[in-house]
C-alpha cells in the first residue's frame, strides 16, 4: 500500500490522503504500543475527504472517534494483536 499525504494537521496530529493502489481516501493519526510508532488509516469517502480539510472541527470529531477505537470498521489495515494507543 502506498498512502500519499495530501493534508496535515500538526496541531491536531492527523493526515488526509489518498491510498495511491486502491484510490481508497483516508484520515490517519499516529500511534504507538510501546515497541513502536506507526500510524492507524481510516477509510473515508470524497466527500468526507474534501469537508475535513475545509471544516477541521468536524475531521477533529471523526479522528477522535477513530482514536478512541469507535470507528475500527473504517480501518484500511487491520491491527496486530499488539495494537497501539494514539499519541
């Protein structure tokens, strides 16, 4: 998988992007499980894509979610047994 950066957020620490293979949008945000840091991408549509990089208020709620392990559906890659905590 090749995920591109298309936006930032450093004061929030999370990305918007594009999987490059699938063409599959994301929001991602690091994390860590003590052994190592790496980052969790969640599966948005366009449409969520295009809003969160206008509206940070409402990529900053759904990121949240995704943080706090509600929206694990979304996730493009599935985590190890040893999964990681968000910075």
């Amino acid at each position: 998988m090749n995920f591109k950066r298309l936006f930032v957020n450093r004061e929030e620490m999370f990305s918007l992007g594009i999987e490059e293979t699938s063409g599959k949008y994301y929001a991602s945000f690091p994390v860590s499980n003590g052994l190592a840091d790496y980052e969790e991408y969640y599966e948005i549509d366009k449409v969520k894509f295009e809003l969160f990089q206008k509206d940070v208020d409402a990529a900053v709620t759904f990121v949240n979610k995704c943080r706090r392990q509600e929206m694990d559906e979304l996730l493009i890659q599935k985590p190890g047994t040893n999964r990681g905590t968000a910075i």
